[in-house]
C-alpha cells in the first residue's frame, strides 16, 4: 500500500515549483533556491539510457583504460561500483595530491588507449578542473582524444570559457534535464551508467538484465525506507548506521556519509547528524538503517541500496521539515578560499603524530563525542590505519572518523558547520611529490597550493573547534 508521503514525493518528481500542490512538502523542501532537485527520484526508460551510452560508445573505440575525476557525489558512487568488479582498468581520481595521479598512471600500460571522463554538474568545480588540466598537459597535443567531460547542459558554454572547447561532453541525465544534484546522481544518471556499461564490456542485454532486474524491487525499497523513516522521525539524537548488504562496506561508506550528512547536516538548530558506515558504529547511540528485502544481483543490489537510502532521506526530511536537496554553508569555505587565495601556506606548523594529539587533548571539550581527523593528501592504507589507531587510544572515550582529501568538503562540510559535537583534525602532508613525467612542476605545484589553501579555509571557517597542522 503506497503511504500519503510516497504518492507526495512521486507528484512532485518532475514539476517546477510553482506547480507543486501548497499540500505537498515537497514543494518546499525538494527545491534547491526555486530549482528543482527531484529528477533522480524518475526511473528512465532503458530506451534512454541506451541511447545516451550509444552516442558515447563512439568514444569508447579502441580505449581500454577509463579514468574518472571528480569530486563528491559525482566520484563516489563510482568508486562503490569499482569495489563489485576484478580485474578491470577503471581508475578514480579525486585528490590533489599528485601522489593519487602518479599512482593511478604507474597502472597504465598504453596511455594511447586511454580516456578521461571529467564529471562537474557545474563545470567549474575547481577540483576537476585542476585535475584535469594537469591530465590534458600529459597528453599533449592528442588530448581531444582523450576527454570526454559530464556536465549539465547549461555548464558546457562554461567548459568552452575554460579551454575544454575541443572536448567531446554529454549532459548527466539522460533527460538532458538538470534537477539531479551530485549525491543522488547515482544510481539514475550517466555518472552510474557509464562505468557501469564499461564494466559489463559494453554488453546492452547484460546491462538491462541488471535494470530490470533493480527495476523490480524499487516499491519493496521505498516501502521499507518510509517505515525506517516514520519509525525514526522523533528519535534523538540523529545518529544513524546504514548497513549495507554484500561486500560493499568500506567502499560504500563515503557515498553513504555524503548522502546523510549533506542533506540532514546543519539544517536545524541543535540538530547535530552523525551518520557510519564502520562497523564499529554498532552501539545504542547509532540507529540502523538497512534494506532488508533480498538481491541476488550484486549492481542490482547496490543499485536498490542507494534507492533505498536516497527515499529514506527523503521521507525523514519531510517528517523532519528539512530541506534536503540544499548545502547552503557549504559556500562558507568557498567564500574563504576567495578570500585567501595566494595567502601564505608555509606558515602551517609541522607536528609529528603524538604532538599533534597534545594539541587536541588541549584543544577539545568534554562535550565533544567525535574527532574527525581529514588527511589532505594521498595516503597509504597504513597510514590512515596508524592515524586510526593513535587517535583511538589517545581518545578511549571518543568515536574517531578519518578521511581523505578534500572529499570531505564535498561530504561532510555542511554538516560539520553547525555540529557541536565533533573536533576537527585537519592534517596536510609536509612533502608533496611534484614529479610526474610529462606534468610540469608548475601545474603539480598549483594542484598542492589548491589543496592548502581547501584545508586552511575549511579550518578558519571551523576554527572555535579545529586544529591545522602538517603532519611530520
């Protein structure tokens, strides 16, 4: 039996603002300063879908590595997708940090027969840009060749102004429509599409096999997503555990805390969201949040997954009058960034791991349950294992999160704005490797001066409760 909430939400799928019934809460929280942002609640017609990936397909020709960028939700589904399949020659790229470049073409064996998919809704987002400029350099004069960009279609006059006017580029939705922002553009878009297709060999009977086979449990999902929701809407304090199904876990994790603390984050005064994917997240203080319905198919479960807690979001939002689709303070560091853009960075102090918890021990308040520590550089599993382990026995009593890159700013940012109960532990690198063959120091060296400059705003922007050091 569809809920009052669900036939609510699939009314307004689609519609502007205006035509949006004054009853439905939609209308007021599923729009993002008037433009609409639930094109990803529409299921596509495979006819579509086949027809975008068969305009691509020309592109794919005689390519045999693929290497996406992008920040945020226009990466992190992808990544999760990755984890489903061996053996393939798919890469993501979502650091500055030259290190993740160089290690991704160390895996390359032909780089002629390579192509870089550039994702951006805006086609500006400064990360790929900058990541992408220094890939075009590596290709030299060829580069057309090699780019494909995703955007929407109101960014491609934008790409042109920024020297991409020789690159080939396709709109993100199948619809060419542009109401999908970047965390729910898996699993409806291109952005999941395309790795997806390249992962089934270009194989359109597998592909819709594994739609339609997603296709089927999609009523089962949101109905099990509005009974979490009615369950949890009075709840408190909002901590959840969405638990994923398969061997997802780690990789799934980023997708799933974007998801949440994006669109929950910062919304409501002394509505501080905590959202896991760790396992060790299994206590009282964390609600679980899992479909239960069984999925044979791993992608069709994945798929189902992310449906799943995409409708939940959304459910709890209207429950919660929140706007969900909005990252209002998200523009607080950017608007930073502007501001101290050329400002010094070598003015950063550099501490070995154990200074650095002194400084937080003297830094952090009792009230404050969770340190989150962000790495911005590429690090080894190692490291952010040793990182995890220190913190865990400096901190006994605190739940430690650590993440990597300037992705946190695209996940967590929002939320980490108004939260009261987290410290934050931002982390440079003391050294950056700036030598990549066919990339000029010049172009490295302003992808690492970008990445000091995210880290110094996201901390003067946080500064009553962060810490900025480069890590010895």
């Amino acid at each position: 039996m569809i809920s009052r909430l669900e036939q609510y939400l699939l009314d307004a799928q689609g519609k502007e603002k205006e035509e949006v019934s004054s009853s439905n809460p939609y209308g007021k929280i599923g729009f993002d300063n008037g433009k609409k942002r639930l094109g990803w609640v529409t299921v596509t017609p495979f006819n579509l879908i086949k027809d975008s990936l068969s305009k691509v397909s020309p592109l794919l020709a005689g390519k045999e590595n693929f290497i996406f960028i992008g920040m945020g939700g226009s990466i992190n589904g992808i990544k999760t997708l990755f984890s489903l399949f061996r053996g393939h020659k798919l890469f993501a790229l979502d650091s500055l940090d030259p290190a993740a470049t160089k290690a991704i073409l160390k895996k390359i064996k032909n780089i002629n027969k390579t192509l870089v998919i550039s994702i951006s809704k805006s086609g500006t987002t400064q990360e790929t840009q900058l990541l992408s400029t220094a890939l075009r350099e590596f290709f030299g004069a060829n580069w057309p060749k090699h780019f494909l960009w995703l955007a929407d279609p109101a960014a491609h006059e934008k790409l042109n102004s920024l020297g991409w006017e020789q690159a080939q580029r396709m709109p993100i939705q199948f619809d060419a429509e542009s109401d999908v922002g970047g965390r729910f553009s898996c699993p409806h878009t291109l952005i999941f599409f395309l790795p997806l297709f390249l992962l089934l060999k270009q194989d359109f009977r597998k592909l819709k096999e594994v739609y339609d086979s997603y296709l089927s449990y999609l009523e089962a999902a949101r109905n099990e997503a509005y009974l979490f929701a009615e369950k949890y809407k009075d709840k408190e304090p909002p901590y959840f555990f969405p638990q994923v199904k398969g061997k997802l876990g780690e990789s799934f994790s980023s997708w799933i805390v974007q998801l949440f603390q994006e669109s929950l984050g910062s919304k409501k005064e002394n509505f501080n969201v905590k959202t896991t994917g760790l396992l060790k997240a299994k206590n009282s203080l964390f609600l679980p949040v899992k479909l239960k319905v069984k999925i044979n198919n791993p992608v069709a479960s994945l798929m189902s997954q992310m449906y799943f807690f995409q409708v939940f979001i959304a459910f709890y939002s209207a429950f919660k009058d929140i706007n969900f689709v909005d990252q209002e303070f998200v523009e607080k560091y950017k608007d930073t960034m502007r501001k101290i853009e050329g400002s010094r960075t070598d003015d950063i102090i550099s501490l070995n791991l154990s200074k650095v918890i002194n400084e937080v021990k003297g830094s952090i308040s009792g009230r404050q349950k969770f340190i989150e520590v962000v790495l911005y550089f590429h690090p080894s599993k190692e490291i952010i294992a040793k990182v995890n382990r220190a913190f865990d026995k400096a901190f006994g009593g605190k739940m430690i999160f650590v993440f990597v890159g300037s992705d946190w700013n695209h996940h967590s940012y929002q939320a980490a704005f108004a939260d009261k109960n987290t410290f934050y532990v931002f982390l440079l690198a003391s050294n950056y490797d700036n030598d990549i063959k066919g990339i000029s120091r010049e172009t490295l060296n302003k992808n690492v001066e970008k990445l000091k400059i995210i880290s110094k705003a996201t901390y003067l922007t946080l500064e009553d409760k962060s810490l900025l050091f480069r890590l010895a």
